[in-house]
C-alpha cells in the first residue's frame, strides 16, 4: 500500500516521552498521533509500552510502527518508581484522589521506616488497590468500587528488587519533628522487634520519599499501604514518578512541549529511538541477504554457530526479525516489516 504524496514516511522506533501529571496514558498516545499527523508523516501505529496512572508522571515508552510489535515485552519488564508516602491517613483509592477512610495519630520514625525496607525486598505477597483495572467477574475492579461494590482481588506475588529512601536517608525525609518520649511505630508491628532506643530521641516522619525497583505488575499504591501498616500506622501515596522502564530512563524522555515542537516542524529523529533500543541486552545476530530474505518468509535458517537464546537478528543495520536459537536452528519470535528502509 503506497502512502500519499507529500506525505514523509512512517517512523518506526520509540518517543520517551516524560508525561505529566493529570494526562491519562491513551491521552499520551494521542498526543503523539496528533503530531505526528501534523508534522506531515504518513498514518502509524503508535502503542505505549506501560500504563501510567494520571495522577502518576515519569517515562512512558511511546512504541511507533513496527516497535510496536515489542509494546509487549515492554510490559513485562522491571520498572523504577519514586513515590511519596504521607502517614495518618489512607484513602479509597491509596492515593490522594481518594476519600479519607483512615486515619491515625502515629508517626514513624525515619530509621525505622530505613529499616523496614528490607522487610519489602525480594518476593513478596501484594494485594492490588480495589480502585485498579484488575477485572473482577469481566468488569473493572475501580468501577464496581465508584459504584460502591464490595470489591475482592486476589494476593498476588511480586518481586521488589530494591527499596530504600531517595538520596539514602534523611533526603527522603518531609516534616518530622523530634520527641524525646516516643515510642517506635516499628515495634507494635506483630513479630518485628524494635532495633531502636526508645530513650533515645526520634526523629519522626509525616512523609517520606521511597525509591522502587520493581517486577510487572506490582502496585506501588499497595506497597505503600503495606508499609505504613507494618509501621503500626496508615498512609496513602502524594506523589509517583516512574523514572525508569525497562531499559528506557528518565533522561530520554522529551516533555510535551518538545512533543508540541515535533509538530510544529522539530526534527523527529532528534528525539527518535531505534526499534532496537527496545531489546537491551539482546546481542545482535548479523545475516547475509540470502538469510535475511529466509528470515523475512519465516523459513527456518539452521546450521548456526551462536548459543542458544534470543537474537535480533539484522541486515546491515536494519532490523529483520527477533529471532530464538535453539541447536543451530533459527525461530521466528516477531517480524519486522523495514524491508523499504533497507532499500
């Protein structure tokens, strides 16, 4: 199918883009469409490689044309969170968009809110915010609880790779105050003993900002609710940044108005990353035309000498196929459809 004249060709690769707080995900992706459109390229499939809540802001990986086919592995990939957990109140929806349901006059320490970090890395049991996407009986779980239903999810587990206070310690303090009679939230908490003097004076937190490496599919509104509970307290999250997805970071990202100039004339490819910037850490497997014409028909290439795993396999620089080895033998994982930009 030939594009329109006057029209410049698809892109194929991913925008970073640094999305604000109050835009919604499929928002985002409607931003970039727009000006794509009005910077004059031809019509392109664009996909987002993760949701990011509106109140929630940070990198969003924006899949255009054939990167497209990888929004998928995106999904399933680690991310890095910063977020801000206020204490003494928690909300319906574990943030501050929600209704107060909770309140309580503890304060946790900061050291023992340093401490019991470690009590959240590695595999852990979560249960989602009943204000999620999660679908429950084939309806979303946040309208059954706009409606008032009594909404029950399913534990699931995730893993926390890392977890600690931004800057190391005292920097993700905010608002504390010193007593020199209290009593560490840490120690009401059933089966934890208190590492802390409580002779000693305290410093207490009214918020502290945390920073997350975590697996697909861990909610960090949750994990902040788990804590402040562990803490002998409640609280629900400020602020949430996404600072990393994948292998995509916050310093590749572009805000909107960079996203604005783009449709206003900015050079795309200024801002444009490779189809492959989506695979790090996946070697490359270089092919001869012949093979790359195999690969391309999904025929099956055998006798190579690379171990067996997963390859991008290329024709000069242009992409042609994530491909698996096993035994020598090639399998087609996904295609991509570049053959014009090899030409």
């Amino acid at each position: 199918m030939t594009r329109e004249a006057g029209t410049r060709a698809p892109p194929n690769g991913w925008l970073i883009l640094d999305k604000p707080h109050g835009l919604g995900s499929t928002q985002a992706v409607g931003a970039v469409k727009r000006n794509l459109r009005q910077a004059g390229y031809a019509k392109v499939k664009v996909g987002h490689g993760g949701t990011l809540d509106p109140l929630a802001e940070g990198v969003l990986p924006i899949a255009l044309g054939e990167a497209t086919k990888l929004a998928g592995r995106m999904l399933e990939s680690d991310k890095i969170y910063e977020f801000t957990l206020a204490f003494g109140e928690e909300t319906s929806t574990l943030d501050a968009q929600g209704d107060v349901v909770t309140t309580s006059e503890r304060r946790p320490p900061l050291a023992a809110v340093a401490a019991i970090c470690e009590h959240f890395t590695g595999e852990i049991e979560q249960v989602p915010p009943a204000y999620s996407a999660l679908k429950v009986d084939g309806r979303r779980a946040y309208d059954l609880a706009r409606a008032g239903e009594e909404v029950e999810l399913k534990t699931r587990r995730v893993t926390i790779h890392s977890l600690g206070l931004a800057g190391g310690r005292a920097e993700g303090f905010a608002g504390g105050g010193q007593s020199d009679a209290v009593t560490s939230a840490f120690a009401t908490t059933a089966g934890r003993p208190d590492p802390y003097d409580p002779s000693m004076p305290l410093e207490l937190a009214d918020s502290v900002t945390l920073v997350a490496h975590v697996s697909k599919g861990t909610y960090i509104r949750s994990l902040a609710r788990d804590i402040a509970h562990a803490l002998g307290t409640v609280g629900h999250v400020t602020y949430l940044r996404r600072t990393k997805a994948g292998p995509f970071s916050e310093d590749q990202a572009i805000s909107l108005d960079k996203l604005n100039e783009i449709g206003n004339g900015a050079r795309l490819e200024d801002h444009l990353l490779p189809l492959e910037a989506g695979l790090d850490g996946i070697p490359a497997l270089p092919l001869d035309p012949e093979s790359a014409q195999a690969a391309r028909q999904g025929r099956v290439i055998s006798g190579l000498p690379q171990p067996d795993g997963l390859y991008l396999a290329k024709l000069a620089d242009v992409p042609v196929a994530l491909i698996e080895i096993t035994s020598g033998t090639t399998k087609i994982v996904r295609g991509f459809n570049m053959q014009d930009t090899a030409e």
